[in-house]
C-alpha cells in the first residue's frame, strides 16, 4: 500500500501572501472606480474636498506616527519589529502632504514632525504584547476609515487611499501575527 505524504497543518486565518493579493486587488479596484472632481476647483485643479481629504489624512498618519514613536520610546526592545512599519507611516504622510500647495505642505511638514514626537500625555500600554496590540488596532481603525472614505475620494485620492489602507490592513496583520 503506497503512503501518501500529507502537507503539514498551517496556521489558521489568512496567509500573507493572500493577504498582499487582496489588497493589490483594493487598489486595482480604487483605480478603475475612481472619477474626477471638476466642481470647486482650484488654480492647480484640486477640488477643495480632495485637499480636505488629503489634510485629514495626513493629520491622520502624523497620529498614526506619533503612536509608534510613544510605543518606541516606551519600549526600545521593539524598534527592530517596528521601525520598518513606522517609515512606511512616515512615507504615507508625506505622500498625503504631496498633493497640498508648496506653503501648506511646508506648514503641515512641520505640524507632522511636532505630532510624531513621542506625548506625555500620550498612554502607552507598560506590557509590550498590549502596545503593540493597541498599535494594531489603531493600524486597522484607520484603514477601515481610509477603505470607506474611498466611496466619496475623487480618483487620485482614491488610488492613493487605497493603497495606504492596504498598507495599513497588511501592517495591522503583522503586528498580530506573533500573537495567534
């Protein structure tokens, strides 16, 4: 009787390599349905909703940012887990802060530092597992705010929502991953 080899039992729950395909597929679909917002324009052609949009996302990422450098300065062990998250946070600001006036985006440059910077008044868990879970969980909070913000976005504030809520979905995994 021949023996028949059996794979070996994974772990439950998605696979990071279907994760990344999900989210690849989030974004190709943010950019065949995303339109353009010709109302309300502006001299550069930015509609005053896309650059509200885009100011409250990257208000959005200098938080998110600032909640991995609280963690960061709290738990210094971690930095080789979280450092490579926290300047993809970094990156996803400054891409929100690209699409602003020259003057705006210098102003908001320097708010995102003053923001970055690790708070006082900033609570980080004194267990490095539950700060780490609470950066988690603010991780997926935002994308599904960035997901469903994708409806209204005109097309390329949808493009680029989508790609960072994908960011964001793919780094919530990560930061949850040890822990199953």
């Amino acid at each position: 009787m021949p023996s028949y080899l059996t794979a070996p039992r994974s772990r439950p729950g998605p696979r990071r390599r279907s994760l990344l395909t999900g989210a690849a597929g989030v974004a190709s679909a943010a950019l065949l349905t995303g339109c353009t917002d010709s109302a309300g324009s502006d001299a550069d052609g930015r509609s005053s909703a896309a650059r509200r949009l885009r100011a409250r996302a990257a208000e959005e990422s200098a938080e998110l940012l600032g909640r991995y450098d609280a963690v960061l300065a709290a738990h210094p062990s971690l930095a080789g887990r979280l450092a490579p998250l926290r300047a993809e946070v970094k990156k996803h600001a400054e891409a929100f802060e690209d699409g602003r006036a020259p003057a705006a985006a210098s102003a908001s440059a320097a708010g995102s530092r003053a923001a970055s910077k690790p708070s006082s008044a900033r609570s980080v868990a004194s267990d490095p597992k539950k700060a780490v879970g609470d950066l988690a969980k603010a991780e997926r909070e935002l994308a599904d705010r960035r997901g469903a913000a994708l409806v209204d976005a005109p097309a390329a504030e949808a493009r680029l929502l989508a790609s960072v809520a994908a960011a964001g979905a793919a780094h919530a995994y990560l930061l949850t991953e040890g822990d199953k």
